[in-house]
C-alpha cells in the first residue's frame, strides 16, 4: 500500500444514479479529499470535493465520482475494479493502485462516509465489508490460495518466553504472502498480542536472556513490515512505544546493543519555547518525534522489497505533523507570545535562539499541509509580522540564529516571492540601504564562512528568484517588475557587486584564494541571470559602472571555473546582439582580456579554449557586422594561425565580405533592409522606460561621450603580452630571422589597446603611439583602428597613417577619441594613406 494522505470526505449512494446522501451537496460525511502518489512517494493533493457512486456507461460498470466542490469539475472518475486491491486505512481513508505506478486514495472528512463508500466497494467486489483490504496484492499458486482459503484464521501460539522462537518464525513466514499478512494483523489486533509481547520483553531484559531479545527484535521488527495503522496505534502508544523502541534495541546482526531509550529519556530535551496548554498537542509531539526517531535511526534501512512496506509508516508521521501545525494555528495566544518574544529586545539570546528554532521547524512542518491550508499558514505569519522579526534576527551576531533565520526566509522566498518583494519596497521607504532585509540576505551571503559556501549558494539561489520577472506580477495599473527592478538595482545591486569592484581594481584579481573565487562565481551566475532577463536595468547597470570590463580582469583567475563563469558572462552580453553594448565593448577595447586568455592557454584542448572560440564562432554565424570588423582590424594578427578551426578564417571571410558590401552601396542597402526587418525588435516588447532609455542613450553614443570613466593611471602589460609576442616570434622566424618583433604598450584612459606590435625588414621601428582620430575603434571603415593585443604588427587595410605620440592634458600617449564632426575629414585621406606596414617596406628599399 502507498504511503497516506489527510483527511476530509464521504460518500453516499442512492438507487438509480449517483447518490446525494439526504440530497444535501454540503453532506460532510461525503466530502473527501482526492491525493496521487508521486514519485518521492510523496502524497499530492488533487482537490476537495464530494464523493458518490453510480454506474457510468463509458466505464461499463460502478464507479467512484468525485466532483469539486469549487466548481463541480471532476475530480476522479474510478471504475470499481472487481479485481483491484482496495485497502481502508484509519478508517478514513481508502487507497488503492489504479495502475502499476498511479496510486489513489480517498481520504474522507468522516468515518461514516468512508464505511459507506467502502461497503459499496465491497459489495461490487463480493467481499465482506469486515475486511480492511479486499484483494490479495499478488498472485499467489493455487495450492497456496487452496491452502489459505481452507484455514479460516490464524491461530498465534500462546505467547510465553520458551515459544518465542515459534511466534519469530511465523511472523517471517507470513510476511511474503499478502493474506497470510492480513490473517496475522487480525490476529494480533484481536488478542491484544503486542501488549503481552512487551511483556515478556521486561522479563527477558531482567533475566539477561539476550536469546530472546534477539526473537523479539525479529517479532517487532516484522510487525511493522505489517504496514498496519490499527497495530501502530498500539505500538505508538504512550504506555508502549519506549518498550517497542527497547525490543528493537537488540539487532542480533550488530554485537553490542543500541541505547536508543537511554538517548530519548536523558539526552533528548523536550524545549517548551512558549509553554503549550493542551495536553492532546503535547502527547502528539512527543509521539510524533518518537515514531521519526524510530523511522530514522532505530529501523533498519529498509531493502528494495521492504520500502513499500513501511508507507503506513511514512503516512502516520505525515497526519500527525499535519494535526500539529493545525493545532499551533489555531492557538492565536500562542503564536502572539512566540512573535512578542522574538522581537523583545529583553530577551536574551538562548531565549532567542530555541524561538527561532522552534519558528524554522513549525515552517517546515508546514511543508506537509495541502496549498490552501499552506496559504492561510503563511498569511497568518506575515499578519504576525514574521518578516519585520527576521530582519532583526539578522541583524543580530549569533551565526546560530542567522543560519535559522536564513532557513525561515528561504521557505517564505519560495511560498510567496512578491509577498517578501512588496515588504522590502515598503520598508526601503523608511530604512537605510545598511538594513534592508535583502541586503542582510546579501551581506551573509557575502560574509560566509563555510568553506565550500554552502550557505552562500542557498541565499543566492532565493535571490535569484527574488529578481527573476517570471514570478512577478502584473495587473494593468502596476508592473512588479518595473518597480521591484528599480528598487533592486538603486538600493541593493551596489551591495551585490562589492566583492566583484573591490577585487579587480588592478590587471589581476587582488585576492585569488578560492573561496573568494568561488563567492566572485556566485555573483557573476547572477549577474549572467540578470543580463538575461532584466534588459535595460541590467544595461545601465553595467554601462555605466563599466561592469563587464571588472569582470574580464577575472579572465586572468588560476580558477578556470571562475574565468570561465567571467567568459560565460561576456557571452551572455554578446548572445543579446545589442548594439549598445557592442558599442561599450569595442570602445573598451574587450575582447583583449580574451584573445590574452586564448593565448595563454597554448595549444591545450580544454573548456576554455573551446568556450572562446566558441564565442567567436557565434559572431562569425550571427554575422555580427561590428564585432566582426573590430576583432579583425585588432585582433586578426593573433588569430590568424589558428587553423585547426576554421572560425577566424570564416570571421576574416566575413570582414572580407562587409568590405566589398561597402564597395557596392546598393547591393548593401537591399541586404541591409532584410536584416533590419529580420533582427528589428517588436517595439510591443519594449518598456515605455526601456524606449525612452534606449532613445537618449543612443544620442549620447553618437556624440561621442565616454562610456566608460576615464582613468588616472597607465599600465605595463608587457608581461601580460610575453605569450602573444613568443608565438609572433616563433611564426616570423620561419620567414626571415632579421625580422623583430617590438612590443609597444600604449594604454589610455579610453581602454585603447595595451599593447601594438609592429615589423620592419631591417631596422627596428620606432615606438609608436597611435592617435585614433576617426569614427569608433573597430567599426566598419574606420580609418585609425590601432594595432592591439593579439595583432602583432597588424594595421587594417583602411588604416590611414603612421600615428604621432598624442599629448594632451600634460600626459603623453593618451588616446583621443574626437567628436564625430572630424571623422569626414579622416575619411577624406583614407584613399590617400598607405598602411603602416607598407611604408615601413618602402623605407627600407
């Protein structure tokens, strides 16, 4: 039998069709609860509704009908399958498999209800109502069947210490037959067996006889494969459980004796936090810890062939925590005391603590109630003003309490997000940033001290659901989304990326040890989240605080996981194809961190050399016009070797392609006009924000502002480029060994590139500097594309002369990026100019 479910309803029939006891729908001997098995074993609630019975002529015979008493839907349609196993548990409920692994049971408000369905079951069936299941549960021969039909009962031998090697022995072999189990069940109900049994087991332990005791382990222990509730509630009992705890005590497989009472009496305390009046609640707890101390510690892990023997088990624990948070629910004096307290600041911590470990546990019990009971539970805790109480444990020092608040939270964030979302909007307007609840949530999870981050990753996945617009509500005067979105990222998100900005001020992460690496990780997956579903918040976000750049110094991590989670964040960007940030990423010259990272790892095949060419790969197949033009002009000398992939000859291709376009405007305009239709955003999926963002943002763009803020300072990255100028070494050592290679580091305040390599045949070339006095560093046409890391020597086809050192500001070989209106003089000379490296030849001849 399957594992049980809670209690409502009742059924009746009348003659001639369904049947309405008394003809009242609202009859509570008929209201039942409708549940299905699911795979953790686990009951799922599928309604509440009225039972009945009638015959249905689609089905051919009797069946069950159980209509909702929301909506009079169907709920269950079940014929009554003359050779289908029925069982009744509880007396309320009836369970049945109504196919191999699809298990039903109904479970009814009231007893009456339930003897009534189950006489009608019986009566189909042609079986007494008497019994409590109605079919053996597996095949058996038909000598076995001949031999248990002859034999109208069991007869249990009389229970004494010398034949407790007998009563051992039959129970073993009744277990494998169902109707053997069900006569020996009977058997021991009717004569009261188990209480005689425990009995003889105080004798046994006075006289020492560790013989019997091993019987009685074996006796006891097949008394629970049983699976029988009316045996559980005599063993459950307060005058017999410690006893059935002792007689399992004695495992004859293990060579010394558990102290499983010896646990339970002395060590385990019974904490009675806010005291509890009803003495009926009070004997429930304690049975229900007893019976889960049992299921958990005492019992032996069942084998595969025993696990469904145990669900009655399961079932019992399952009812009673179900009865006991209804019975805390209702006690309003007793939750108003335990909230009281909790926020008192009088009281003191021990005081505080067992509170919030009594407030964690009470939640999880409620993960038992069905969705409406789990609604009105949550609702009655927020009226308590549950989440005002844990902002102010979580403030608090002790790293106990916290961990329980924390536990608390997370079953709140996945109950009812918005309902934590709308208490922090509101409390933002009375409180600082420092003690909004979700930046506590932030600040822990940034501070834990678990080495593996085990909190740390628990708080991050709340906060992914916290900002994730898939849960968000929307009616037509109010977006969730608009709001909680503004709120996060003007309150929270400078305290989210702290970590990331506080360790990437310099070309390496400031501290590498893993446990930051795996914290920086954590961020940037959400982050990656965020780049993905939040659109224009997320853009400002990092445009402004030059985010993406931050994240690349991490590129340079001896962590792969952590350069590869900051590469998969640089994929999301250009996965979005937005020209906005196409844009952010050519000014700030960002694919150098890359193509360094694709050259420092050599010739190894690995993760991340498959996720960067990858990435270009995409550019390549998405004909991303810009990024293609950039990497090429830039980057192309680095690349150019790399052929055991054919990406960046395809993304040469590709450049190749969009030049001869621009050869030939009309043949451009029509292929232009199909891509803009196709690629063109549906202006109906645009926040009216969004549109007027995007609309100023891309006149600021054009005039030329900084994206990114200017920086003070200059770095060396000849070391940095040590592999870059090898492998050019190496490649033109094979054509000639009078060439040199020179590297030249030119960083500006723009993110020009750091670094320029440039040939002569003869005599080394002066160290240069190149002014890009045109149009944007890498866009099509572009005259000034200066030479950058991983395009030794490389100068593009358009570029338009040998660069003088610029100085401006008292500060020499910073680069300028002038305003637009100077790009058509640039232009002009294009055709005039002859590329760097063709002058260089010219002079040596």
């Amino acid at each position: 039998a399957p594992d049980q479910p809670p209690a409502p309803s009742a059924i009746a029939s009348q003659s001639g069709g369904c049947g309405v006891a008394g003809g009242r729908m609202t009859d509570t001997r008929r209201r039942v609860k409708v549940y299905t098995l699911n795979e953790d074993r686990q009951w799922d609630d599928r309604g509440t509704g009225h039972v009945s019975s009638c015959y249905v002529e689609r089905l051919k015979g009797m069946s069950l009908l159980v209509r909702a008493e929301s909506d009079g839907s169907l709920l269950l349609e079940s014929k009554i399958n003359p050779n289908t196993a029925y069982q009744k548990q509880q007396d309320t409920l009836i369970v049945w498999s109504e196919a191999e692994n699809y298990d039903l049971a109904l479970s009814f408000q009231e007893k009456a209800g339930c003897d009534e369905i189950w006489e009608k079951i019986c009566q189909v069936q042609g079986k007494d109502p008497s019994v409590d299941i109605t079919q053996d549960l597996v095949d058996e021969s038909e000598e076995e069947r001949f031999d248990d039909m002859s034999s109208p009962g069991l007869e249990l031998p009389s229970c004494e210490l010398s034949r407790l090697e007998e009563i051992a022995e039959l129970v073993a072999s009744s277990l494998p037959s169902p109707l053997r189990r069900e006569k020996l069940a009977l058997a021991l109900e009717n004569e009261g067996y188990i209480k005689k049994l425990l009995e003889i087991f105080h004798v046994c332990e006075d006289l020492e006889n560790i013989e019997g005791l091993h019987h009685l382990y074996e006796i006891i222990k097949g008394i629970f494969l049983l699976n029988r509730t009316a045996l559980f509630e005599v063993m459950f009992s307060e005058e017999c459980i410690m006893d059935v705890i002792g007689c399992l005590e004695y495992d004859p497989s293990l060579s010394q004796s558990r102290k499983h009472r010896e646990f339970l009496t002395k060590t385990a305390k019974f904490k009675e936090v806010i005291p509890i009046s009803d003495p009926e609640l009070k004997q429930k707890i304690h049975q229900t810890y007893r019976v889960q101390y049992i299921q958990d510690m005492v019992l032996p892990t069942p084998s595969v062939f025993e696990e469904n023997m145990l669900s009655t088990l399961h079932s019992f624990i399952f009812f009673n925590k179900v009865e006991i948070v209804g019975m805390l629910q209702e006690d309003e004096k007793f939750l108003t005391d335990l909230f009281a307290q909790l926020t008192d600041e009088a009281t003191d911590e021990e005081k505080r603590q067992e509170l919030v470990n009594f407030l964690k546990e009470f939640c999880a019990f409620s993960q038992t109630l069905q969705p409406q009971n789990r609604d009105a539970f949550f609702k009655t805790l927020s009226n308590m003003g549950i989440l005002p109480a844990l902002e102010v444990i979580l403030g608090m020092d002790d790293a106990q309490v916290r961990s329980a608040a924390t536990d608390i939270f997370s079953y709140l964030v996945e109950y009812n997000p918005s309902m934590v979302r709308e208490f922090v909007m509101q409390e933002a307007q009375q409180n600082d940033d420092d003690i909004l609840l979700i930046n506590l949530i932030i600040e822990h999870m940034i501070c834990d001290t678990d080495p593996e981050l085990g909190g740390a990753v628990l708080l991050m996945g709340l906060l992914r659901t916290l900002v994730d617009p898939e849960n968000m509500l929307a009616t037509a005067n109010k977006t969730e989304k608009t709001e909680f979105l503004g709120f996060f990222y003007k309150h929270c998100m400078h305290v989210l990326t702290a970590p990331l900005l506080a360790n990437t001020t310099e070309d390496k992460p400031s501290k590498d040890d893993f446990q930051t690496a795996q914290l920086l990780a954590l961020i940037l997956e959400l982050l990656t989240f965020c780049v993905e579903h939040h659109t224009y918040h997320i853009k400002n976000y990092i445009i402004n605080k030059d985010i993406l750049r931050r994240v690349l110094v991490l590129m340079a991590s001896k962590h792969a996981f952590l350069a590869l989670c900051a590469l998969r964040f640089k994929r999301k960007i250009i996965g979005l194809k937005d020209e906005f940030y196409n844009r952010y990423i050519m000014k700030s010259f960002l694919f150098e961190p890359v193509v360094k990272a694709f050259l420092n790892n050599g010739s190894r095949y690995n993760l991340m050399n498959s996720a960067i060419i990858e990435m270009f790969e995409f550019i390549r197949v998405e004909d991303i016009k810009s990024l293609t033009a950039h990497v090429i002009e830039n980057y192309w000398k680095a690349l150019e070797d790399v052929d055991y992939v054919q990406t960046f000859k395809g993304l040469k291709l590709r450049f190749e392609q969009q030049r001869e376009r621009q050869d030939n405007p009309k043949l451009d305009s029509m292929r232009s006009i199909l891509r803009n239709h196709r690629y063109r955003r549906d202006a109906r999926t645009l926040e009216d924000e969004e549109e007027m963002w995007f609309n100023t943002d891309e006149d600021d763009m054009e005039d030329g502002e900084a994206v990114v803020p200017p920086s003070d300072k200059t770095k060396n990255d000849e070391d940095i480029m040590d592999p870059i100028s090898k492998f050019m070494e190496r490649k033109k050592l094979k054509e000639s060994e009078e060439k040199e290679v020179l590297l030249k580091t030119n960083l500006s305040g723009r993110q020009s590139p750091s670094f320029k390599l440039s040939f002569s045949s003869g005599t080394k070339s002066n160290l240069t500097s190149q002014s890009s006095a045109s149009n944007l560093p890498g866009s099509p046409g572009s005259p000034g594309s200066p030479g950058s890391p991983g395009s030794p020597g490389s100068v593009s086809k358009s570029t338009s002369q040998m660069a003088a050192i610029t100085t401006k500001g008292g500060l020499v070989g910073l680069v300028d990026y002038p305003d637009d209106d100077e790009e058509d003089d640039e232009d002009e000379d294009k055709e005039e100019t002859l590329p760097l490296s063709k002058k260089a030849k010219l002079e040596s001849s």
